[in-house]
C-alpha cells in the first residue's frame, strides 16, 4: 500500500472528506474499530511520541476508548462521541482538543507512521476503503501540527 505522507505548509488551507462509512462496515463496525484503534494505541506507547501521552494506566485507557469512540462516529457509525464535544462541530473540536500539546510535523509523521502500521496488519479489508481511511488522516492530521520548526506557533481552522 502506498500510505502517501504530504507535508504541512504553515498557514495553508486543509481540504479533507470524511471517511467512507463502507470503511467502517468492512472491517466490522465498532468491534473492527475498537480493535484497530487499541492496536494503533498500543503502537503508540511503544513509539517515539509516547511522551505526549499520559504514562498512567488508567488514564491512557480512558484515551483509547474516547479515541476508538470518535472513530466510531466519524466513520459513519454510531454517535458514541457526541457528548465529549460540547454540541461542537467534531472535527472542528478535534483539531481544538489537540492546541494544548505543542504539535510538530515530526510528531505528525510519527502519527501517521504507526497509523500505517496497525493499517497495514488489517486482514481482508478493501485495499481502496483503506486509502480513502488514510486520505482522511493524512489530510486532517496536518490540522492537528501548531509547532513549526523556526519556533512559531499557529493554530489552523477548518
Ligand atoms: C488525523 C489526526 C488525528 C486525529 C483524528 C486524532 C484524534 C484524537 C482523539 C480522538 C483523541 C482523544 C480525544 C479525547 O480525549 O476525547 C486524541 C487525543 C490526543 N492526540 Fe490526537 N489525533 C490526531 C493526530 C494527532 C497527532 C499528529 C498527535 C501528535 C502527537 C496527537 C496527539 C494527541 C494527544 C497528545 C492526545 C491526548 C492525550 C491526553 O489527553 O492526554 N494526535 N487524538
């Protein structure tokens, strides 16, 4: 799979599309993305951007099932994550939720980069669903970078 990674550009206007709901169907609803999303998760403590996660048990628990459950919903399934986001826009409020960690690029490649992974071990999953999942995150992530490398700060809207 070719899992394209295209950089940010400070200031530059972001494009995306939600995911495909046929994604969430093919690799079995909630139980599917549970399970893609603790393995990323996991993938995640073991990566070079663990550190932005908290090292409690408990607490990074607590983070991988509010994760899981945005996935749910913005693939199209059911509204499980509607109450963490103050009535807010989801995407709009994902991309807000994540101004109070400093951000980089290099951090945002490392995202996708164990994304990747955990995508990459999915079992009978339609190749071009796939792609349309990771065009989503490739795109949105770059919402999510507000640390650039001259030491500026910026913080991108929808
Ligand atoms: C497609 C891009 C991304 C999406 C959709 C996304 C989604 C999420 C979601 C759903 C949560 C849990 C929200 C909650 O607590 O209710 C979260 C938390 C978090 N994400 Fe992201 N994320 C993305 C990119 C990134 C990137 C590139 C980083 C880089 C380090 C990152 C770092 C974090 C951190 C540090 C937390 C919270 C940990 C805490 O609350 O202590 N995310 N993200």
């Amino acid at each position: 799979m070719s899992f394209e990674i295209t950089p940010t550009v400070k200031g530059e206007h972001v494009d995306f599309k939600n995911p495909d709901p046929a994604f969430y169907e093919a690799i079995g609803g909630e139980e599917g993305m549970r399970k893609l999303m603790y393995n990323f998760y996991d993938k995640i403590y073991e990566s070079d951007i663990a550190n932005f996660f908290p090292q409690d048990e408990e607490e990074f628990a607590e983070i991988k099932e509010k994760n899981t459950k945005f996935f749910i919903q913005i693939c199209g399934g059911p509204k499980v994550y509607k109450g963490e986001s103050g009535g807010m826009e989801l995407n709009e409020y994902m991309v807000r939720l994540h101004d109070e960690f400093s951000i980089t690029e290099k951090s945002r490649i490392e995202w996708l980069g164990t994304m990747r992974e955990a995508l990459e071990e999915l079992e009978g999953v339609d190749r071009a669903l796939t792609e349309d999942f990771w065009n989503y995150l490739e795109h949105f992530s770059k919402l999510t970078v507000n640390t650039f490398s001259d030491g500026s700060k910026y913080y991108a809207n929808l």
